[in-house]
C-alpha cells in the first residue's frame, strides 16, 4: 500500500507535468488533452518506481507556503533591490563598494540552502558565490547590502519555508 505523502506526490508530479504540457502544446483537441494525461501520468509514476519522487526531489510541502508567503515577499525584496540597484548606475555620486561577506545560514537541509542561494542570486546586486552547509560567500554591490545578510529576513524565511528537516 502506498502512504499518502507518495500519493500526494504522485499527484502534484502529474499536475504539474500536464500543466506544463498544456502551455508549451497550444493544441487542445480530445485526443492530445489525453494523450498528455497519460504521458505525465506514466512519467509521473516512472519517476516513482525510480524513487525518483521524495521531498528534496520534488517539495509538493513547500507549494502552499511559498506561494502565499514566500515569492510575493520575495518579489518585493527583488523590486527594491532592483530600484536601489539602478538608483547606484544612474547617479555616480552614490556609493559603489563591492564586497564578499561570509556568513553561517540557519537552514538544515539541502533544499532550504538551494532556496536561500538562489533568493539571494535573484535579488539584484547580490550574488552566491559558494554555498555549503554552514558557509555561504556572498558578493554585493554594497557594504550595506553585504552587512545585511547575516542574520537576514530571508536568511529567516527560508528556514521557515523548509520546515520540518
């Protein structure tokens, strides 16, 4: 018998893959709808018999909290970010000082570092460099921007947004 958490992946995975299907197919006759139905579902249940569907690999857990919560917070952070970064090109009197700050992130697992990472690669102006449990380096534009990722609102929110390790 199969538990309900593999289930519930199953299902996201065959959600999502026939989603995925139907915007790049652009054709919705009875027959195609179907037959890419059928391939996300057998894919789906390939990557299954592969053990290919875990929580790292595909974090169905995650969908609800992040979708709410954590991309509009972070849209914001990359539109202010954004706006400061292109306030610093167009007036050279404002400050420039590239920096590469180390810091210890909080998340536990793999998937809560890759999240943290690439928020912070999003953002403009700021970039990872190395990531390892433990160890972030990380390039900014700015002191200012480099002293706050230490400790960080993000730093915070994607522990959060991991969960349970």
């Amino acid at each position: 018998m199969l538990a309900f958490a593999t289930i519930m992946q199953v299902a996201a995975s065959v959600l999502t893959l026939f989603a995925f299907w139907l915007l790049l197919s652009g054709i919705y006759t009875p027959f195609l709808v179907t037959a890419g139905l059928g391939s996300a579902l057998a894919i789906a249940l390939l990557a299954m018999r592969m053990k290919l569907l875990d929580r790292e690999g595909f974090p169905a857990h995650l969908l609800v909290k992040a979708l709410f919560s954590y991309w509009p917070w972070l849209g914001g952070e990359i539109l202010k970010s954004a706006w400061d970064v292109s306030k610093r090109i167009l007036d050279p009197r404002m400050p420039i000082s590239p920096t590469l700050v180390e810091f210890a992130p909080t998340q536990r697992t793999d998937l809560g570092l890759v999240i943290h990472a690439n928020s912070i690669t999003l953002t403009p102006g700021t970039i990872s460099v190395e990531v390892a449990p433990g160890r972030f380096l990380v390039h900014a534009l700015t002191r200012e921007a480099a002293a706050g990722l230490a400790g960080s609102e993000m730093d915070r929110r994607c522990t959060e947004l991991e969960g349970k390790a």
